[in-house]
C-alpha cells in the first residue's frame, strides 16, 4: 500500500479529510509526554468530534523499546482495538517509528496515519515505511516495513522547536541534497537554520520529501537505490549508538546558537522552549541529526578518499556542519568500540561494513566497502581535519 503525502497547509482541515478516507471503527492517537502538552492542543478538537482515545509515552529515543511498544499494545488492547481501528501517531521521530510498529503489528496490522511534529520526523522518520524500535543497544535493530495511509506534513509544529533540534532534522535535507543535485546542495549550506526564514524552510521541506519519495518509490524495501539514503549513518549510527552507552553521555556536541526564535514563526513561550529542550537526549548525547551530521563528513572522506568525490566540496560540507553543529568528543581510544558498532548495522554482509558513497553530488555509489584503516582515517577527519 502506498502512502500519500499531504504538504499541508491547513492542519486541521486536512487531517479531517484524512481520517474521513481511512476505514476506522475508532480511532486512537499515540503522543509522548511533550508532544502532548505542545503540539496536541492545535489538532484537539478534531480529535474530540472522534471520540480518540489518547495513548501518551515517554519522549525520547531511550524510550524506544519493547517495553513502551508492549505499552502501546496493551492501550490498544483495552481501548478496544480491532483489525479496523485507526492509530494516528503524533510526535517526532521516535513517536512515528515505534507508533508504525506498534500499528503493522497489532492484529496483524492496522490503518496508521502519520503527523510528524519535528523537522527530523518531517524529512525522514515518517515517510518512507520504515518502522520499528532499538533492540540490545542498537538503534532501530527490530522493526517492519510499513506505510502510513497518509502522512501530513504541516510546519506550524517547527514553532515549538528550540535550534537543536530543528538542526537534527536539517541533517537528514543536507543528505537529501548531497544525493541529489549541486543546487539544492548549494541552496542548503547556504541556509541559515540557525536563523531559519520557516516560510522558505517549509518549501524546502516539500522539496527534501519529494527526494525521499522517489527514491523510496524505486526501491521500497531497500534493496537498491534507496541504500543511498543510508549515507552518513554507517558511522552516524556508530557514533550515536556509542554516546547513548556512555555513563552521564561522554560523546558532547557543542554548537553555536544565535537565537532561540525564528524568522517567520510565532514567539516561542518559556513553557514551550522548556518542552523543546526537553527533546533534546539524555545528557549530553548526541541527537540522531547531529550524529548523521558529523556521519556524513566521515562518509564524504572516505568517499573522497575511494570514490573521487570533491574535496572542495567536502570542506565546504564540513565547514558548514562545524558551524552550526559544532564538534563532536570521542578519542582515538574509542575506534575499535565504533568499529564493532558498525559491524552491526544492518546493511552489513557477514563482518563486511557497507558504505554508500558519492562520486560526486548526485552520483551514487552503493554497495561498497572501506577497511578499516580508512575509517580510522574518517574518523580522524570528523576529529581533527575539517
């Protein structure tokens, strides 16, 4: 089943109409304790007229589990749940990966819709049909390929985001831009995501979303060309993986902010920066797009290095990310640890790691390896050479 992506512009209006052309005998929503507070009250009354039941789990991608999946279950359960109940995930990245699992598994599966309330949910995490939660210590280890009948993607929720995590989410569209062509690449490390214009980003957002969808079109269950939206998360994977297992988080991204408001969104209150900054991981961590971040300067070294990729190119990216994600805290002592992680992902064959690399931006190299003294080098590179 495809999914229909729906770039709204009246949020209410269209989620209406989307749960009006999806079978439901009832209809559930899955939030966690910050989206709750923060972004339900804009759809509320809509879910009121549904009589929805509102099923809320912890934020954060810690709270990825089985244990919160198991949750979800058990609310669907004794909500009364049947194979034609409607869930709709509210939330962002973490709420629509382990709400899609939650949805493909119950009763073997049951009608979702997807409304992603960060950039990062936006651009990635909800389109596409990939669901499911981190298993072991290892992000997103168990899961489905599942789509959402529709997807409603409206940038009134960004206004609640602090600059963290609206630059997590802009990874992901740097990476879009990086697969696709030099002048939404161009376009992209000239944008001021710290200062963001979300009239202009909101546009850009359509535009990152139509990459993904073509290429998950072509490819849904990634078995070719949809491999290329896996650049930058051999090692970013690693390197988020290692932060979330140290004590009090050792891995630390330091990064500038000019300010806490953007161009073109309402006034931020103090209670809603408060809940923003509560998405941010657990001490210290690092936030999914900031591990892409610096995952794709690794991978765009050793695509350098192996594929003849641009190193002017390379720096430019590079300088961009040290400029608004700043730098990332781990030593030469902390390899063979990312190195085993790597060899856990799942693109792997056998122990062999897999990278997809560029040639140059647009020209996509999938399938190929590194050794590992060329990611020791990479990982220098993301340290100590850019």
């Amino acid at each position: 089943m495809q999914q229909r992506v729906i770039i709204s512009q009246d949020i209410e209006h269209d989620l209406a109409q989307a749960i009006a052309e999806t079978e439901h005998d009832r209809v559930f929503v899955l939030t966690d304790d910050i989206t709750q507070e923060c972004c339900l009250p804009k759809v509320a009354s809509l879910f009121a007229k549904h009589n929805a039941t509102i099923i809320t789990i912890r934020h954060n991608d810690t709270n990825k589990t089985l244990a919160t999946l198991a949750d979800v279950w058990t609310a669907l359960q004794r909500g009364g749940a049947t194979r034609h109940s409607l869930l709709v995930n509210l939330g962002g990245g973490m709420v629509t990966d382990l709400g899609g699992f939650a949805a493909a598994t119950f009763k073997r599966g049951i009608n979702f819709i997807n409304i992603p309330t960060t950039l990062l949910a936006m651009v990635d995490a909800a389109v596409g049909g990939k669901t499911g939660i981190n298993f072991g210590g290892l992000k997103n280890e168990v899961g489905a390929f599942a789509n959402a009948r529709y997807v409603i993607v409206n940038t009134c929720f960004l206004d609640t985001l602090d600059t963290a995590n609206l630059c997590s989410g802009y990874a992901e569209m740097l990476k879009h831009s990086l697969i696709s062509n030099a002048q939404m690449w161009a376009e992209h490390v000239n944008f001021d995501i710290l200062q963001p214009d979300l009239t202009e980003l909101q546009r850009m957002v359509a535009v990152s979303i139509a990459v993904k969808e073509h290429i998950v079109a072509d490819d849904p269950h990634e078995h070719g060309i949809r491999k290329a939206l896996n650049f930058g998360h051999t090692i970013g994977h690693a390197l988020e993986e290692f932060s979330m297992q140290q004590p009090g988080g050792a891995v630390v991204s330091t990064a500038p902010t000019k300010q806490e408001i953007p161009k073109g969104g309402a006034v931020i209150s103090a209670r809603l920066l408060q809940l923003a900054r509560a998405r941010t991981a657990p001490k210290n961590t690092l936030l999914h797009g900031y591990a892409v971040a610096f995952g794709l300067i690794g991978e765009l070294y050793i695509s350098a290095r192996k594929a003849g990729f641009p190193t002017a190119r390379l720096h430019q990216t590079a300088r961009f990310i040290r400029e608004n994600y700043g730098a990332v805290a781990f030593t030469c002592d902390d390899y063979p640890t990312l190195l085993n992680l790597m060899r856990h992902d799942k693109k792997n064959t056998s122990d062999t790691i897999n990278f997809t690399l560029l040639h140059d931006i647009g020209d996509i190299r999938i399938n190929q390896t590194a050794t590992d003294e060329e990611i020791r080098e990479a990982l220098d590179f993301i340290r100590e050479g850019y």
